[in-house]
C-alpha cells in the first residue's frame, strides 16, 4: 500500500485568453435543497460546485479570497447544458 497524503480534488485549467465569460449572479434562496454533483478542490480559494435542482443544472463559484466569501451562480439551464459549463470551466474555455 502507498501511503499518498497528497488528497487534492479536481483544479479547474487556468482561464485562456479567449474563454467565454460566465454571467455569475448572487445566489436566490430558492425553495429546496441542490444537489452537487462535482467540486474542484479545496485548496484553491476559486471553488466550484456543479448542481443540480428542480430538474435543472447550474454552477455555483466561492470565492474564498474575501471576507465574507463572495458566493455566485452561473443561470440555470437544462442538465446537459450545465455539464457542458462545467467541461467547460475545467478545461479553461469559461471564465
């Protein structure tokens, strides 16, 4: 067995100079509970959730670099639009 500390989470690739800008919104307390389906890691001070809820799919961004942390959510969309976002964020192609 390998001891490995090392439990770091997804890091989403750095922002190319061409990637598409994402309209982040302050969150809206919505009725029911989302659910999270993908992170990236803790470690950095951008994290992102991909989520589900109401049968729609959306990401929501921390921004830890501030106090108190600034908290924002791409729009809503079908599930399989918000899958494509998030590829796309991972990959650098959104920002």
């Amino acid at each position: 067995m390998v001891d490995d500390y090392d439990f770091h989470g997804t890091h989403p690739a750095a922002p190319r100079p061409d990637a598409v800008p994402v309209r982040w919104t302050p969150v809206q307390q919505r009725p029911g509970a989302a659910r999270v389906r993908a992170y990236t890691c803790e470690c950095l001070s951008l994290v992102f959730e991909q989520c589900m809820a109401g049968g729609q799919g959306f990401i929501r961004r921390y921004d830890r670099s501030v106090l108190p942390w600034g908290i924002a959510e791409s729009p809503r969309v079908r599930v399989v639009d918000a899958i494509a976002l998030w590829r796309q964020l991972m990959n650098g192609e959104a920002r």
